[in-house]
C-alpha cells in the first residue's frame, strides 16, 4: 500500500544513468533558481515603505532613490557572483568560497549561514504568499498559518519528483508573474504619463523634519531583502548542462536584469500612485487595484503574484539539498544528505527543509514581517564572505587582468558588509536569534566532524597486517515457550554453531517444573536453562546469565544472541502483541561484548 502511494506521489524510481537527463537548461533554470529573487519584487519595495511611513506620508519620495541604490547594489551582485562561477565551476557558492580562502571556520559561517537562509525563504516565501491571498480575500486572514503549511508541503511534494519535472511545471507561472507585473508597470506607466493618475504624490525633494541617517539607512537595509536568492545560482551551478558555468552565468545576467526592471518599475509606481503601507492589503495589490480596479487583471495579477511568492521557496529546494550534500562530503552534515532518491534528487535535504519551514512558520505565526530581517541578515553574510574570499583569491593567484575584478569584489564586500552592519543596528530586535542559530548549527557541523573522524580512526585497518582471528561461537536463544518460532531459530543456530544454549526465564516454581518437562519431552537436541525472576523481568535474569562464564569455553568466543521472533501478516497485528523481542534487542544493543541477530518467522494468517 504505502510504496503503491510513493509511486502515485512521487513517481517511478528512475536509474543512476538518467541522472545526466536531470539537468537544466537556462530557461529552465531561470525559472527554478530565480523565483526566490523575482518573487522577492512582491515585497522589496513595501519593506522600503514600512520604515519610511513611520516619518509620515511625506518621506515615502525617498523610496526613489533608496531603490536606485538597491539597484546598484544588484549589479554589483550579479557581476562578482558571475566572476564566482567561473572562478568556482563546480558550484557551493560562499561556502566554497569562503573555505578555499579563508579556512574551514569561515566557510562554516557561510555555510551554516546559507543553510538558515534557504530554510527562512521557504517560511518567508509561503507567508508572503499567504499575505497575498489574504489581500484579495481578507475572509481568509485567520487561517494564514494552515495556507502556508498546505504550501510548504505542496513544494516538498514537487521537489521529491525531480528537478526536472519541477522546474518544467515551474516554468508556467514564474514566465506568467514576469508577464503580469511588466503588464502592470506598462499600465500604470501609461496612465502616469497620460495624465490619468490623481493621487497625492508626496514632493520630490521636500525636506522631512526629523529624518535621520539612521532611519535611510535602515529603509536601505529593509529594501535589500529585494535582493536575496541572487547568490542562488552560483550555489547550483552543477544543476545546470553542459557547458555548466557559462550557461550560469548567462541565467544570473538574465535574472538581474529582470529584477532590476521590476523592481524599478514597481518603486516608480509605488511613489506615482502615493501608495502607503497597509497592512491588510500588499503595496502590489493597491497599485494593481489603482491601475486596473478589481477585475479579472487584478485578480489575475494576485494569483500570479501568490503562486510565485509560493514557488519562490523552490529555490531554496533547489539549492539546500545541494548545499548540504557538499557539506555532508566535507563530514559536517549526516551521510544521508549525500544520498540521492528514486528521482534521484536528494530527497533527505528536501524533506528536511520542508520540516524546519514548517516548524519556523508555526513558531512565527505565519508574519512576514517578523521573518524578512531575519532572512535577509542571512543572505548578506554569505554574501560578505564571499565577496571577501573573491578579493583573496585574486591578490593571491594574481591572474591577467585581475585588478578590476579585485575592485569590483570589493566594492560588493564593502557594500553588503555595511548592509550587514545596519541589520545589526537598526534591526536588533529583530535579527538577534542569528547569533543563537548559527552558533549552534557551526557547533551542531563541528559535533559531526569530530564524530566521523573518531569513527574513521577507530574502524581504520591495516590490510598488510590485520586478517580476521578465527574464534569460537557461543549462541544463547531466548525462548518464551516451544513454538514453531522457536523450533526455526534452533534450527538456524545449529546449522551454525555446535555450541548452543536455549534460555527460559520463569515466574513462578510450577512454571519452571512445566517449561522443563516439555523441553525434556521435545529434546530438540539444545540445552534449556531456565532462570527464575521474581519482579517479573525477562532482561535482568537473561543479562545476568550473560554476565557468567560457566557457559563460556573460553574469553575468546563470540557471544550471539538469537533472537526468534515472529513476522504478522498485517501491521496492525502487531499492536496486539507484546515487543519483548524489540525492547531486548534494544537493551543487547548496549552491551559491547554480544552480538544480536534476529531470526524472523513469518506468519501466513
């Protein structure tokens, strides 16, 4: 029943060999790794607007020029991060980065930090998009949380099928957001210039009393949220076909310039139309209304808006798994990250993300604003990072014609560590659980480490040395009674060892007297000892007879506990037995001088 739904939910397994059939070209990829910075336009401007209104309607002109900063900061972006695929072609972004040139500690950070990012773009994306449909129907306010996880489940579901088969489905509504918001700037710009718009505009240029350096910089910081999934591409790079690093970089120029013109158009809109912050209804959603009113175009611009702020989580599941697999490659993430699925995603990644959005979504309520300061301080430190590790890779190696990316990286790292510097300040309150996270998930990496290298030293063997020394075998079988389940396991174990012992653990004296009398009457050719416990424990009495050596012919043999145990037919059967044999297995496992085995009998009724 249950791989019978895997099949319908997932789809069927597909081979190592079709793994090359997994790859992307740049449509494609545009629409699975850009969606998270194109959907980002939904919001970018409004979070310029939040920090502005707080002086007044007045101060919200200097939306203008804060987003013509974001915009130069974008380019920035997009050139070093292009620089960072060819420099770097087998993808990992700024952990790679940071740890070729700075060291494992650092690559850490940026990695630890990514890893935090991509799982808040998922709960910022889905929250996003819950607000979206919650503007064109208010009735559904209430119920955000519960939109959100449908989503997030809805997305992990997508990404289990395939990259592929993912980003073909997703190709559809990101081109279609793409489409309705150049379809809204083209309106509203029209209506703008022909005279058709009648808002009250605050002045260009007017000086607002009481506005600070302090509060610009922190709309800056705020409108850089616009900004994240940028590095993305570069983190992917291996998704991509051949020749993977130019087909990259052409994907991230066409994703910046998209970018750059949505979100350019919608701040220009936003001003034209005196948009001010509402928080019930988004800044997309009262431009629209203002542009088209609320018919078929509105409704068509809000869908596409909420299905790309939904999808925009993608992403994040495109690159997470990616990320960890690299880490986990490293030793600092668990093996199983590095393990790829039926569809021959890594499908542990995925599902792990799912559950950590999730679990943040629930812990916040489902408020995006609560999240995206958060979200963003956690972009921009890998982005710090990385354009600090570019900056030493080209003093270092000194290549022709380095000095102008050198310049150029470091205008990126001078720019996003000030970024970085004005969350810290002007949004403390909001971003200070990052220094309890990413401590913990680079101590959680270095735990990791620590264990997998004890392990390799331990279970290191010399091959010109070391041979297996034959040993003795001692098998002790629990028994309950005699049984079919038994008589299996006895044969088994004689068809291994000569040495066998059949242990019985009684009640009570009559139950002793019983049990050997039929085992005597049975004689299957096994001595029966039969222990008496008298608290009614099976484990104590059996892990003392262990503890003895009368049984033991020597210091030097194994020591097997067999286990019998039957099989049901169906689950729930087992719900009307007791478990010993899974609570001793569970005891045995803690002691280092036994071996378990189990011995199954499978029942036909």
């Amino acid at each position: 029943m249950i791989p019978g739904f895997k099949r319908v939910i997932i789809g069927r397994p597909m081979k190592s060999n079709e793994l090359g059939e997994e790859k992307l070209n740049k449509l494609k990829a545009l629409a699975v790794l850009s969606s998270d910075a194109l959907s980002s336009v939904a919001y970018g401007t409004e979070q310029i607007l939040l920090v502005l209104v707080t002086m007044g309607a007045v101060a919200l002109w200097y939306s203008l020029p804060i987003s013509l900063a974001v915009l130069g900061l974008l380019t920035i972006l997009i050139l070093s991060y292009r620089q960072t695929i060819f420099a770097y072609p087998a993808g990992g972004g700024a952990y790679i980065v940071a740890k070729d040139n700075f060291g494992t500690s650092i690559g850490l950070v940026a990695g630890g930090s990514l890893l935090v990012d991509y799982i808040l773009t998922v709960a910022v994306s889905t929250s996003a998009a819950t607000d979206a449909i919650t503007s064109a129907f208010p009735v559904l306010h209430d119920h955000r949380v519960l939109i959100a996880l449908l989503m997030i489940v809805s997305v992990t579901v997508l990404n289990l099928r395939g990259i592929t088969e993912s980003a073909t489905i997703l190709m559809y509504p990101v081109y279609l957001f793409v489409a309705a918001i150049f379809l809204l700037i083209i309106g509203g710009g029209f209506q703008w210039i022909a005279g058709n718009v009648h808002a009250q505009t605050p002045v260009y240029g007017v000086a607002v009393p009481g506005i600070t350096l302090f509060l610009l910089l922190r709309a800056f910081s705020s409108g850089c949220s616009a900004l994240t999934g940028v590095e993305a591409v570069s983190n992917a790079i291996p998704n991509f076909r051949n020749p993977a690093p130019r087909n990259a970089a052409l994907t991230l120029i066409m994703m910046g310039l998209i970018l750059g013109v949505m979100f350019t158009g919608i701040s220009l809109l936003a001003y034209a139309y005196g948009i001010a912050p509402n928080p019930k209804e988004t800044v997309v959603s009262q431009i629209a209304s203002a542009v088209f009113g609320r018919g078929v175009i509105y409704y068509f611009i809000q869908a596409v808006t909420a299905l790309i702020l939904f999808l925009a989580a993608n992403t994040a599941f495109a690159a997470f798994p990616l990320l960890a697999f690299m880490l986990a490659k490293d030793r600092f993430m668990p093996n199983m990250f590095m393990v790829r699925g039926d569809r021959l995603g890594f499908s542990n990644g995925i599902i792990f993300l799912g559950v950590l959005s999730s679990v943040l979504v629930i812990s916040f309520g489902g408020e995006t604003e609560n999240l995206i300061p958060l979200y963003a301080l956690g972009v921009f430190i890998p982005f710090t990072l990385s354009q600090g590790g570019m900056m030493k890779r080209w003093v270092t190696n000194k290549p022709a014609g380095w000095l102008t990316p050198f310049i150029l990286n470091t205008i990126g790292m001078l720019t996003t560590l000030t970024i970085c510097l004005i969350f810290l300040i002007t949004k403390f309150t909001h971003v200070w659980t990052i220094f309890i996270f990413l401590p913990i998930v680079i101590f959680i990496f270095r735990k990791i480490n620590g264990h997998y290298k004890d392990l390799a030293e331990e279970l290191r063997l010399d091959v010109t040395t070391e041979k297996p020394q034959p040993k003795g075998s001692v098998i002790v079988i629990p028994v309950a009674g005699i049984s079919q389940v038994v008589k299996n396991t006895i044969s088994y174990a004689q068809s291994l060892s000569d040495d066998i012992v059949a242990v019985y653990v009684a009640f009570s004296e009559e139950e002793k007297k019983k049990m050997g009398e039929k085992w005597e009457q049975w004689n299957p050719g096994v001595r029966l000892i039969i222990l008496r416990s008298h608290y009614r424990s099976i484990i104590k009495p059996l892990f003392k007879f262990i503890d003895t050596v009368e049984w033991k012919k020597a210091e030097t043999d194994h020591v097997t506990v067999m286990i019998p145990q039957f099989i049901t037919k169906r689950w729930w059967h087992n719900l009307l037995h007791n478990q010993t044999s899974f609570f001793l297995r569970a005891y045995l496992f803690a002691r280092q001088d036994v071996k378990i085995a189990t011995v199954p009998y499978r029942l036909k009724k």
